[in-house]
C-alpha cells in the first residue's frame, strides 16, 4: 500500500529530524574528545592523534561491514524496524563513552556506534522511498542541511557543556538518542510497502556483494570511485579538526565548539538554499564539481595561513563543499531500481565508512607527526594537504567522467 500524502510528510519530517539529532549527538562529543583520550590514556597531543585516529578506524570499519547489512535488511523488512533499531544502539553508545575510564571502553563504545549507529542509510533510503528520482538530490539536500544544523547545535552545546567536564556531553548525546528513539517509535511510518520488499540474501548483504551488485548498474562504480577519493578528503574535518584546533591555535574546548557550528550553520544555508538552485542550473555533476574545488583550495588555505581569523572565513567560504554528497548520492540512487534503494545506500554507507577508515590512517599519523617532537618542522597542516590532493583527484576524475550523465536515461 503506498504512502499517503500525509504519510510521506511525516516520514519527511521523522527522518529531518532522525539526521539532525543523530548530527547533534555526533557533534556534541567532537570538541572535548581529544582532551577525553589525553585523560584517559594519559596521553600527550601527539599520542592522543594518533590514538583519535585508531578510534576512528574502528568505527568506520564497522560501518564498513554493516552498512550493507542494514541496507539489505531495509529492503527486505522495512525502514522502521532497521532505524529504530539503529537509534538505540546510538543511546548505548553514548551512555558507555560517558562512563569509560579505560582506552579499551572508549574502543568498545565505537564498536557499538559503528554497528547501530547507521541510520544515514536507511534514513535516505527512507527518503528515496517517498520520493521522484528528479526530486532526490534537492531532498539529500534537506538531510545534509539537517545535518549541518545538528553541526551547529551539537559542537556549540558539546563545547559548552565540556567547561564542565569532558563527559558532559556524552550524556547528553545518550539522552539526545533516547528521545529520537521515542519520537521514531510512535511517528514515524513505513515507507517501503511489502511489494517492494525483496528477498533477503546474505551474499548482497556485505560489502563485495554489494560491489557486485552495484558492477550491474551502469556508471555507478565510476561515482563510486569518486565519491571515495571526496569522503577521504573531507574526512579530515570528524578525524583531526579537534586536534589540529589545539596544535595550530591553541583553542579551548568552547573555541573548537564555536567553530564547527560556524561550519554547521554555513553548510546548513548552502544546503537549504542554494543546492536546489545550483543542481537545477548545472545539474548533478557539475554541481558536484563546484564543491571539490571549493574544498580543495579551502584546504590549502587552512594549511598554509596559520591564523585563526582566517581559518574563520575560510570555514565560511568551504561551505560550497555541502554540495558535493548530495549531488553524488543523487547520481547514485538514480541508477538505481525502487527495489535496491537500501542496498545503493548501504553501498554508500560502506563507501563512506570506507573513507573513515582510510582518512584517519593518513591524516592522523600525519598531524601527530609534524605536532610531535621528532617533526623536522612543526606544521600542523600537514593533513589538510593530503586532503586537499585527494580533493584534486576527485575533481580530476569527475571531469574527465564523460560518459557519466546526469540523465540516467542517457548515460
């Protein structure tokens, strides 16, 4: 039975709502996570890098495996079940990152996060769900603006909140959880109707098979590809923007909060009112093209100029680096049937978390390098350079990806 009008309005709203908690949770812990390693590892800067990078990796490599997994139950289940279910495994998290005292819990609390904290993809599943294929990257625009809201609450709250200690805002994030949890439960409707629900099978439900499957759509490994040299690239504001704040500016937990709301609050406007505007224009690719560029000379400038003032405006100006997933993921999705929407998604998921997991390995070791006291000279920018290469990669790829339409119908 299809969604009714009102239906889709609701689940609209759940899954705005879904990613903007979701966001405030993760951004809230971001700001006071470096100095919560350096305590409880009793770990200097440098170590610590490299000890937030490893944690990261664990994260991203359990989202690696279970992405598709959730993408695949999604199709064969429903959203619902997968989502809510993802919410509380969030709220776990978060209860057992606040209380950790050991190395080894913090590790078991990202473990956890990675494998029920994927809500993005059954949520833009969800989403897909209920709306047209031309219609797809304005609607991902609303889920990355909603996200970047949540960047603009969460990292402020997580800044203020970690005045008064580096576990405050982990209780928040839990108690942030359990009320998106509650919310979905008794609000948010079934967006996949049982005939279109497919067959669950286990050998689509991880990452090859889902590369395999994705081998069968056309033009999609070639976004794939692209889509993972930006993820690696822009993974180096969740992997060292904390750390690399402290070694550059010396900033304190409130300082870093501020600035990944001013972030937050400068994508979120890109998103919300400019996206639609810009892919109506340019279409998808060409939208995407703007973005990297945008990002790529962005992250020089945050490695070269080491003033605080400048790296405020150009927070500001990197903004147009928000048109870049929703614009891919749209690409993506359109060369997908109504069928396999959860598995494209879990796809993505798995090439995100991919990213995570290779983002942290380069960028980290670099910054805790060239902040440590072996360095030949103290450049904490040094990761923003890797990044900004795999940001020219991607730019390069998109260009010379011809034959990619940005009508399916066409490529």
């Amino acid at each position: 039975m299809p969604v009714s009008e009102r239906g889709k309005s609701n689940a609209t709203v759940f899954i705005v709502a879904t990613i903007l908690i979701d966001a405030i949770g993760f951004g809230i812990v971001i700001p006071v996570l470096p100095r919560l390693v350096m305590e409880v590892g009793h770990l200097d800067l440098p170590a610590a890098t490299r000890m937030g990078g490893w944690l990261s990796v664990v994260y991203a490599l359990m989202q690696f495996l279970c992405g598709p997994l959730a993408g695949n139950l999604g199709d064969r289940f429903g959203r619902r079940p997968v989502l809510l279910l993802s919410l509380a495994g969030l709220a776990v998290d978060y209860v057992l990152m606040g209380f950790a005292h050991t190395l080894a819990l913090l590790f078991l609390g990202r473990l956890i996060a990675g494998v029920f904290g994927a809500s993005f993809s059954p949520a833009s599943a969800a989403l897909a769900d209920i709306t047209a294929p031309e219609d797809r990257a304005k609607r991902f625009g609303l889920v990355g603006a909603a996200f970047g809201i949540g960047f603009i609450l969460g990292p402020a709250l997580g800044g203020l909140l970690g005045e008064f200690g580096h576990r405050m805002p982990f209780y928040a994030a839990a108690i942030c959880s359990a009320i998106n949890f509650v919310f979905g439960f008794f609000f948010f409707p079934e967006t996949l109707p049982p005939e279109k629900r497919r067959p669950f099978n286990l050998a689509r439900a991880n990452p090859v098979g889902a590369l395999l499957q994705a081998r069968k759509m056309r033009g999609v490994l070639g976004l794939a590809g692209i889509l993972l040299l930006w993820n690696i690239a822009s993974m180096v504001y969740p992997a060292t923007w904390s750390f690399f704040a402290i070694a550059q500016y010396g900033w304190s937990n409130g300082m870093i909060g501020l600035s990944l709301a001013l972030a937050g609050i400068s994508m979120a406007v890109v998103q919300a009112t400019v996206l639609g505007r810009v892919v109506k224009r340019f279409r998808e690719r060409r939208t995407a093209m703007i973005g990297v560029a945008v990002a790529a000379i962005g992250y020089l400038g945050y490695a070269l100029v080491p003033y605080a003032w400048f790296a405020m405006i150009v927070i500001v100006l990197t903004a147009l680096q928000a048109l870049v997933q929703p614009s891919i993921t749209a690409l993506m999705s359109q060369r997908a049937p109504a069928d396999a929407q959860g598995e494209m998604q879990g796809f993505i998921g798995s090439l995100n978390a991919v990213g995570a997991i290779v983002a942290p390995l380069l960028l980290n070791p670099a910054l805790a390098w060239f902040t440590g006291p072996s360095a030949p000279f103290h450049f904490p920018g040094a990761a923003f350079v890797i990044a900004s290469a795999f940001a020219f990669a991607a730019l390069i790829s998109l260009t010379m990806t011809r034959r990619v339409r940005d009508d399916p119908a066409t490529s």
